[in-house]
C-alpha cells in the first residue's frame, strides 16, 4: 500500500520563498488526496473536484517560478530554466490526463499510472528542481507566507 505519509509537509522542503513553500504545502495536501489506488476505489467527483483545483494551483504556482527564471542570462542558468520549464510542461499535461480520464473522456489511459506520473513530477519540482532553481536567482527569501519578494537579478558568474 502506499504510504501517503510522503505527502506530508517537511520542514526539509522549505526553500525559504514565503509563497512558492505555501503552494508547496497545498500541492502536497492536493496531491495525498489524489492517491486513489485499485484496491480503494475513489470517489470520482471529489477526486475531479481535487485534481481541478490541484492544475489551478500549479498553473499559477509554475507561471510565478517561470517569472522568478526569466531574467536569467547564465548559460548553467539557462539549461536549469529549459529543464525546469519542461518538467512543468509535463506536469500540466499529466493532469490534464487526469482529468480528462475523470471526466470520462479517455478511457485508455492507466489513470494510476498517470498519477504516479503526476506525483513524481510535482515531487521532483519541490525536492530538486526549485531548490536549484533558487541558486541562480537573487530573490529577498521570507518565510512569511504571501510575503512578496524582490524581483530575481540574473547572477552572472565570474
Ligand atoms: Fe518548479
Ligand atoms: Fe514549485
């Protein structure tokens, strides 16, 4: 059975951006409760109801950290961003797979495998990719929640 204890908020997933560590601990919460599994059938309008509101999360959530990236002119910097980016990309379209299967609009998708799919690319941006991503920008970090940070300075490496 999978232990849904992963989704749990760490203190080791703060990355000290007051905003970005509150959607963080959303998604995570979002994210458990999208866990259904064969052997415990969900319910499929609360289960659409969470996945919808966890793409309107990550839609906003990824459009402020492709913000904090847009500046950067570091060639390392850069393949971050493009990399970053993608994973994001990639995580949208795992949901809108979700989504479209609890919709009843295809059918022939795995919609386990899809949201284990869902799950390791939404992981990989709070446990890897936005602690990198946080090395290329300047950013006045707050723990404060909904606390609005300057604008990010490209670093340029001398
Ligand atoms: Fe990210
Ligand atoms: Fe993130």
């Amino acid at each position: 059975m999978l232990d849904t204890a992963i989704f749990s908020w760490s203190e080791n997933f703060r990355i000290g951006h007051g905003r970005i560590d509150q959607d963080h601990r959303a998604i995570l919460h979002h994210l458990r409760a999208l866990q259904c599994r064969p052997h415990a059938p969900c319910d499929v309008k609360k289960t659409l109801s969470t996945a919808l509101k966890l793409r309107e999360l990550c839609r906003s959530h990824f459009a402020e950290e492709e913000g904090l990236m847009r500046d950067f002119t570091d060639p390392v910097a850069l393949v971050h961003r493009d990399i970053h980016t993608m994973r994001h990309g990639a995580t949208m379209a795992h949901l809108d797979s979700v989504i479209a299967h609890l919709n009843g609009e295809s059918e022939g998708i795995d919609l386990f495998k899809i949201i284990d799919r869902l799950t390791e690319t939404l992981l990989m941006d709070i446990t890897w990719l936005d602690f990198e991503m946080l090395t290329f920008t300047k950013v006045e970090l707050s723990d404060e929640p909904g606390v609005v940070v300057s604008f990010p300075k490209a670093l340029t490496r001398s």
